[in-house]
C-alpha cells in the first residue's frame, strides 16, 4: 500500500487559500485508476473529535479561510472512493506499520524518518 499525507502533500496551504497539490494528485489519480492499494493518512484530528475541538473554526479564524476537510477534498478531487486514516495528532509509523504500508509520501521530515526507521520507503512530495 501507498500512504499519501493529505496538508501540504495532497492538499497544498497557501496563507490566504488551500489548493491541491497537481502533481501528487495526479499520481494517486493514476494508482487509484491501476487499482493499487493507496489510503490517505493524516495527523489530523478525525472528524468525529474535530466539532469538540472547534477545529474548523480555529483553521477559519487563524489562517482567514475556509478550511477544507479531507473527505470534503477527496469528493471534489476524487472520481474513486479511498480509505482515510486519521491518527489524531500522533506521529504516522504505527498506522502505517498497522496498514502494511510499503511507501509513505509525506512532506514532513520528521515523519518520513520515523516511517523509514520501521522499514517503510518514503518519498519528499516535492521530487514528484
């Protein structure tokens, strides 16, 4: 399996709007039409505990935009259904190991060295 983190990989965060990421979403369009097995996992707080937390009215007020959920991305960008993981602010390497994920494509350093340090290849989204 791939694993695509979702800000700044997927869905880009420009100060005054969020924007996809061309090239990686072109790259999980292709995967998804190859039907290979790819999920989205994101540090993000699930869906289920983000109304509790405020943080949609937090992203709004900080950055002076709407933010955009991950599934409210996915059903505009996505022709195909995927699997989204949320790990709820703690660091990736578990859920991947968990998932059985082989490739981790994420734009943060310190994930990508937690990801390769249990044996999973990882790819800097900007060399896509």
């Amino acid at each position: 399996m791939i694993a695509f983190d979702f800000d700044n990989t997927l869905c880009l965060n420009h100060e005054s709007h969020w924007e996809p990421n061309k090239r990686v979403l072109n790259l999980l369009k292709g995967l998804l039409k190859q039907r290979h097995p790819v999920a989205i996992v994101t540090a993000r707080m699930s869906p289920d505990l983000s109304p509790s937390f405020g943080i949609s009215e937090f992203y709004d007020k900080i950055y002076s935009k709407k933010y955009i959920s991950v599934e409210e991305f996915v059903k505009k960008y996505l022709n195909d259904p995927i699997d989204i993981y949320y790990t709820n602010g703690k660091y990736k390497a578990a859920t991947l190991t968990r998932l059985g994920v082989s490739i981790l494509i994420d734009d943060n350093e310190y994930e990508r060295a937690e990801a390769e340090a249990v044996g999973i290849a990882t790819l800097d989204p900007e060399n896509i």
